[in-house]
C-alpha cells in the first residue's frame, strides 16, 4: 500500500464551498437535464442514454455535490450532510469521516486499488479497432439488432465479413459478454468476470469510461469534481465508440469512423490514444483516493 497519509483538512468558508456546489450541478445539468427531458417524453438516444442506464448513477446522484476526504465545510448549510452516514461534526464544521466505510466496502476499494495500479503499468493495446460492437450484432437478425431503430452501414453478409476479415482482439470483458454467440470464439481472448482485472488495459475505451464507474462507486467519498471529470471522459469516448460501430448514426450528427479502412482504423488508434493519456491523471486520482480510504 502507499505510504500517504491523511493531509491536514483543508477548511472551507460556506461561500466558497456553496460557490462548488453551484457550479458542480450546473456543470453536471448541461448532461442530466436532456436525458432526464428525453425520458420524461419516452425517446431514447443510443449514444447518450448508456451512460445513465448501463452506468446506474441517477442523475439525481451525479448532481449531488460532495467534497471529498480532509475537506471541513463551515456555516450552517453544511449541517444538511449529516442526514448522511458517512459525514460527521467535527470542530469548525462538517466533514466526511474515511472510518466510516464499512468492511464490504473497504475490501472493494483494495481491490479497485490493486485494478488501477496493474493497469498504471500494463502495456497499453491499441489495435482492437472498436470491433467489439460489429461483434454484437454478427450474425444477428434486423429485429435482434439492439439499435435497430436505426440503420446500419452494410448488409450483414458484408458486416460479417468484416469481422471475419480482422483480428478481433477484445480485452475488455464487460464489451466481451454482449458479443453474440458466433462472435465470441472469433475473440483471440475469452475473458470471464474471474479473469477480467488480468486483462484490462490503458488503450481500451471502455476501460477508460469506466473510470467513471470507479469514481462513482466511492461516492461520497468521491470528489464530485472529479466524478464529473471522469463522466466527461466517458461521454467523449461513448461518442468515438458509436461512431465507429456499424450503425449509421449521421441523422443524429455523428459522422461514422471507417474501421474497415484503413484510414478509419488509424483515426480509431489516434482517439484511443488520446483518451488514454487524458485517463492517466483521472486514474492518478482515483488511486490517491483509495491510498486514502485505506490508510
């Protein structure tokens, strides 16, 4: 384990921490409030929606603010936290009590530490192509097609040919468990829930939208900030996925990216790239925050 320790808490006036607040839900509002209006008329977006429905974080959860560990709020506002059980008074304020955390949980947070860590040195993967997603619909149906409200961008004797043509080198195993049976023995890995740390990597994109996921199931003890950060993250990523996945998603303005060219494949590479790097410091983060929900 890290040897950091707890720094001194850090007291915040309540105008500066209300002024957080603030800009924290009207920040997260620009994404929640579109999707909470297209449920409430019962559309459905194929892009924006996953991030609410296979990300169970309400929105209403991703609004609420909270400060992090060693943080103390002043003012009387601040009494509003303790109808939460992991806040507590202390002299000059409220603040978020690490010791809270119970045994189930603490055993998560080791393990995530000890996932976050292995990826910070595993080798990252950059030639997977986004084929995870014409691995869910090879050899399907029209009518067993999830998205299938809109069109795809080849017949499906030529979508599988395509996937038959290159490597499909999926490393992620959440993406894994939804290729369709055909699919899965195409796979040069076959990932299991049990085996799933022993794979993940830097380069995957949903390795990296899952920092959100991470963030998220240590709320409270989560800087929102930084849950807002990795929400960001995962909203770009879950863009340059679809976009290059064998839907036609142009009526919706995005413009496909052509993996089954090559210089599709090579945009591909370069957005991985790019969101591996901006995962770096979002990863950094999250360790530091189980060094310290650990200590």
């Amino acid at each position: 384990m890290s040897s950091l320790t707890a720094t001194a808490p850090t007291l915040l006036a309540e105008p500066d921490w209300l002024a957080r607040r603030s800009a924290h839900e009207a920040r997260v509002r620009a994404w929640t409030d579109p999707h909470q209006a297209r449920a409430a008329l019962g559309e459905k977006h194929p892009v924006y929606d996953f991030l609410f429905s296979y990300y169970a974080f309400r929105p209403a959860w991703l609004r609420r603010w909270h400060p992090g560990p060693d943080v103390i709020l002043a003012g009387t506002a601040a009494q509003d936290f303790l109808h939460e059980p992991e806040y507590r008074a202390v002299a000059g304020g409220i603040t978020l009590d690490p010791a809270a955390l119970p045994p189930h949980r603490r055993a998560f947070v080791t393990w995530l530490r000890d996932l976050l860590a292995a990826m910070q040195v595993r080798p990252a993967f950059f030639g997977c192509y986004g084929l995870h997603e014409w691995a869910m619909v090879y050899r399907q149906t029209p009518e067993e097609v999830r998205h299938n409200q809109y069109p795809l961008r080849f017949a499906p004797a030529e979508l599988a040919a395509i996937v038959e043509a290159a490597p499909v080198t999926c490393t992620h195993f959440d993406a894994f468990r939804f290729f369709t049976a055909p699919a899965r023995p195409l796979n040069n890995l076959q990932p299991t829930r049990a085996t799933s740390a022993q794979h993940e990597q830097r380069g995957c994109l949903h390795a990296n939208m899952d920092l959100y996921k991470w963030a998220f199931k240590l709320a409270p003890f989560t800087p929102s900030e930084l849950i807002a950060d990795c929400f960001a993250l995962a909203r770009d990523i879950r863009e340059t996925d679809m976009r290059a996945s064998p839907y036609d998603l142009r009526a919706l303005g995005f413009p496909p990216i052509a993996i089954e060219t090559p210089a599709g494949r090579a945009e591909y590479e370069q957005h991985q790239r790019i969101f591996a790097t901006r995962g770096e410091p979002l990863r950094a983060r999250l360790l530091a925050l189980c060094d310290r929900l650990l200590q």
